[in-house]
C-alpha cells in the first residue's frame, strides 16, 4: 500500500513488472494505491473498501479466476459511479462489447503518462464539473 495520500485507487495487475511499473507512475503523479494480482482478490476487495476506492485500473486477462471485464462489473453494481479504467493486450477489441459504460480502454503497450491521463480523465465528474 501506498504512503501517498491523494485519491485511492485500485489496480488490478497479475504482471509485476507492469504493475510495478505502472505503480510508481500513479503514485508519482500523486495518487495511492491498493494493489492485488487477481481477480478474486480485486472483487475481495471492492467488497471490502469499495467505498474508499475513487476508480479501478483493472487488467483485462488475469489467468485463472476472474477476468478484468468481471471484476469491472461487479464494481458497477456495487458502485455505479466508480470509474474504471481497462488495460491490455489482445482482449482489448473485446472492450465495446464487454466493458461498462463509460469506461476507458487502454491498449497495452502503453506510456506511464497515458496512464496518468487515462485515470485523471475516467474520474472527471460526468457533468464537467
């Protein structure tokens, strides 16, 4: 978990290296961090701190378990409001069929600043203000 005390987000990454990566970039641009590698445990945790989470970065192919399009849709209806961010590879011409509505899809390979950009956009409020 992460020292810094700007807005909570969970990212969910079964890839050290990315999420390691993509860690330090949030956390650099200010944002703290919850992190799990399954989808289990990111549906684990939404139960548990959902509340606290003010968007979910979400890996779409996790291995065994969950996917990323499952873990995004169970924090839909615990959270309707909650924005979400997708990252990946292949699976990612999956997301207009798959993913919530008014998600973000972020095709990996990407920069840390798409990221940054990617999550500062998803939690813009609706109304632009």
């Amino acid at each position: 978990m992460s020292e810094t005390h700007g807005p909570r987000l969970l990212y969910v990454e079964d890839e050290p290296l990315i999420q390691e990566l993509a860690v330090t970039a949030l956390e650099e641009a200010g944002f703290s961090l919850d992190t799990v590698s399954s989808g289990a445990a990111a549906i684990a945790a939404i139960d548990e701190r959902g509340v606290d989470f003010k968007a979910l970065i979400t890996d779409i192919d996790l291995g065994t378990g969950p996917s990323g399009w499952d873990v995004a849709k169970h924090a839909r209806e615990r959270f309707p409001d909650l924005p979400i961010v997708y990252v990946g590879g292949g699976s990612s011409n999956d997301w207009p069929s798959l993913g919530v509505p008014g998600s973000i899809m972020l095709v990996k390979p990407y920069a840390s600043a798409q990221l940054i950009v990617a999550v500062s956009t998803a939690m813009l409020p609706a109304d632009g203000r």
